[in-house]
C-alpha cells in the first residue's frame, strides 16, 4: 500500500501588500512608459526608459520618495 505524502506549509511569512498611494504612483510611471514618454535619470537625462522592469523600479522608488510604504525587494514582515 503507498503511503501518504505529508502536506508541508508552502511559504509561511506573509508578504506586505503595498500601499494604494504606492500603487497609483507605479500607475501613473507604467501610463508615462506605455506613451513612451517616461525618461530615467536626474531631469531625464539617462534617455527614453525601454525595459517594463525599470518602468517598474521608477515608479516604485518614485512612491518611496514620496512617503508610501512599500517593502523592499526581499524584506520580511515579522
């Protein structure tokens, strides 16, 4: 007769959901990029931003900056 296998908890440590100020900044920065507008850098000089995940990144330390609660990559709630 087979045994049974053991059901083992998945990923125990929640992850923190991010803010709704946080997210409609990220909104605001994915609109920017979708129009092709959105620049990286100080005043836009790195040029035109062409990757989703930098998108993503500016518009996340964007929401940071400007107060929101938002987890770093990695980081734990306890």
């Amino acid at each position: 007769m087979p045994k049974a296998k053991e059901s083992t908890p998945r990923n125990t440590t929640a992850k923190t959901s991010s803010s709704t100020k946080g997210m409609s900044t990220v909104g605001k920065v994915m609109h920017e990029y979708k129009l092709g507008t959105l620049k990286s850098g100080k005043g836009g000089t790195g040029g035109k931003v062409k990757s989703r995940k930098q998108a993503v990144a500016i518009g996340l330390s964007e929401a940071r900056k400007a107060g929101a609660k938002i987890p770093h990559k990695g980081e734990k709630s306890s």
